[in-house]
C-alpha cells in the first residue's frame, strides 16, 4: 500500500513511476486502485515540482 500522506516526496515519486512503469497502465488505473483522488495526486506532486506526463505515463521534475 502507498502512504500518499505521509511519505518523503522523493520516495512518493519513485514508488509511483515504478508503480505507473510495472502495474498500472495509466494514473487513472493507480489512483482507482488505491482509492484516491486524482486531481488531488496532482496537486500535492505538483506542489513538490513534479508533473504527469500521460505520453510517457510517469512524473516528471519541472
């Protein structure tokens, strides 16, 4: 289970570009698994300077 939460946001970018690259094939699939908002998702990575790109399904530093 991801701690969307709670964890270092470099950690949280690792654990979900290898989630995206290994489980799920887009952030819809992922966030609908874990039962979380996307748009919240977004908004926290985005805070940290991290964006999705939906080509190459994975976030990406700024």
């Amino acid at each position: 289970m991801i701690n969307f939460e709670t964890k270092d946001m470099n950690l949280l970018y690792s654990i979900l570009n290898l989630k995206l690259r290994d489980e799920f094939k887009d952030l819809d699939d992922l966030v609908n698994y874990y039962g979380k908002n996307k748009t919240e998702v977004l908004d926290k990575m985005e805070k940290a300077g991290y964006f999705y790109n939906k080509e190459e399904n994975q976030f990406k530093r700024k």
